[in-house]
C-alpha cells in the first residue's frame, strides 16, 4: 500500500515540475499627486505679518484692538494724556499693516464701543474706572467715599486710573487704611479719617465680629434697633426746604348785570294788566 502511494507522489511531483507556471503581476497603484503649493506675494513673503492681515480673519481684528487698548492703558499709567489719532495709534503700536477693512471696523465700531476707549474730538484716549489724576483727586475721591457711606476703592482700580501709582501710594501711606478682602484677596483702599481714632474695649470688638448681618437688609436692621430702643443713626446734614413758588391766581371782576338790561327799549311792562 505505502509503495503505490510513493508512485502516485512521485508522479505528481513530476507532473507539476513539467507544468509551466503563469504568475500574473500586481497592477502598481500609482502615488497620489502632490498638493500644489500656493504662490505667496513677494509683499506677504517678505512681511510675515502683512500675511496674518489677509488670513487672520476677525481673530486677528480682535488681536490688533487688545494692542491698542494694553497700549493706551499704558500711555496712561505714564503720564501721557493727549490724544491719539487712529495712524497715531496703529504707528505707535507697530500696526500699520492693518488692511484698510480692519482700520474702518476700528474707527466705525471697535473704539467707540470700547468701555476703556473714549474719543475726544477724532481722537482716542483710555478711560479709566476712576477719575483721578495726582494725590489730591485721590484723596478727594477716598473722602467723599467715606463721607457718603461708600466704602472703599479697589486697588486695582486705583492702579489702572493714577499715573505713576506706586509712587502717589507711598506719598499717602499715613492717610489710608488697606484691607483685604477676604472673598477674593483683592486689596481695598480706604480713607483713613483720624478724627474717629479712639480705643475700644477687646469685649465689644468680639461682640462686633461675632454679629452676623448677612442676609439682612437696613430696614430690618433698623427694625432691630429700635425694638431694642437703639436710634440708628439718622441724616444730619443741613435740610433744605424746598421753596415753593407762589401761584397767584388771576381773580374775576364780578359785574352784575340785570338780565334784561340790554332789551330794554324793545321789551314792554304789563303790571297793569
């Protein structure tokens, strides 16, 4: 058995080394085309930026009005108070590439509708939170906060608003409070009134701490107050009447006449009758 199945083997490998084999080739795919390179201007080429002016969209728009905002706001905190045309600016700024679509949309709606932007005339200056200039306007402003139950001003404020702040800061060292919130940090300023320095007792500074008011309004303070026979502090400023005006009131003749006084030679009497 195992003989005829080596014949039959042998004959089959001698049959297939006798026939021809046909090996078929692959088609070769051909390699995808190379994307064309776009033709940059020699003007784009040599400007990188002149490039993000066309490209950028209004991404860029919004790039160039925070320059021009972090640059006035500098210009500012400097000293620098006069104002600035529109080339003036982009000049100052490094951004006179900006296309002529980008300087409209700054001139038309950008700086008008800035909060930190104002315009005087044609021309721009910053706005800032606070009007003031030197160390008088300062105090001036801390005062009137005081007197009128305002509070304090932010220091962030006060930084963004005074030219040359640290240095007017120091000068008013001894005639302001700092104190820090507690909520977010932030420092706030406040006028420092010497006349209000008197001491008070550790007991009744606990007693002040410990006193929770949130979630009260004045009126339910008040209400408090005087059911515990406290009188809250009223207004004692000077009052004003109001002047009222006299209105005169035009008075009518009243002339008696008869009813009949003006028929008189038409009209007949019948007493007798």
């Amino acid at each position: 058995m195992e003989r005829q199945l080596m014949k039959e083997r042998n004959a089959f490998l001698k049959k297939a080394l006798e026939t021809p084999l046909e090996v078929k080739k692959r088609p070769q795919i051909p390699p995808p085309p190379e994307p064309q390179k776009k033709k940059v201007p020699k003007s784009l080429a040599s400007d990188p930026n002149a490039y993000k002016t066309v490209s950028g969209g209004s991404q860029y728009k919004f790039g160039v009005l925070a320059r021009i905002v972090r640059h006035m706001k500098t210009r500012h905190q400097d000293g620098e108070m006069h104002p600035l045309s529109i080339d003036e600016i982009l000049d100052e700024t490094n951004q006179l590439n900006a296309g002529p679509k980008v300087k409209q949309w700054l001139v038309t709606e950008a700086l008008p509708n800035n909060p930190k932007v104002q315009e005087v005339e044609g021309k721009y200056l910053f706005k800032p939170p606070l009007p003031v200039r030197d160390r008088k306007s300062l105090l001036k402003l801390l005062r009137q906060h005081d007197m009128k139950g305002h509070g304090g001003v932010l220091l962030d404020d006060i930084q963004e608003s005074l030219p040359h702040c640290d240095k007017v800061m120091k000068q008013l060292d001894k005639e302001i409070l700092r104190v820090v919130r507690q909520t977010d940090k932030k420092q706030i300023i406040f006028y420092h009134d010497k006349g209000i320095n008197f001491p008070v007792e550790k007991e009744f500074q606990q007693l002040w701490r410990n006193t929770s008011v949130d979630g009260l309004q004045d009126d339910n303070i008040e209400e408090y107050l005087n059911k515990q026979g406290i009188k809250s502090m009223q207004d004692t400023g000077p009052k004003i009447k109001p002047i009222r005006k006299k209105v005169r009131k035009s008075r009518s003749r009243a002339t008696k006449i008869s009813d009949n006084e003006h028929m008189q030679h038409v009209l007949q009497t019948y007493d007798d009758a």
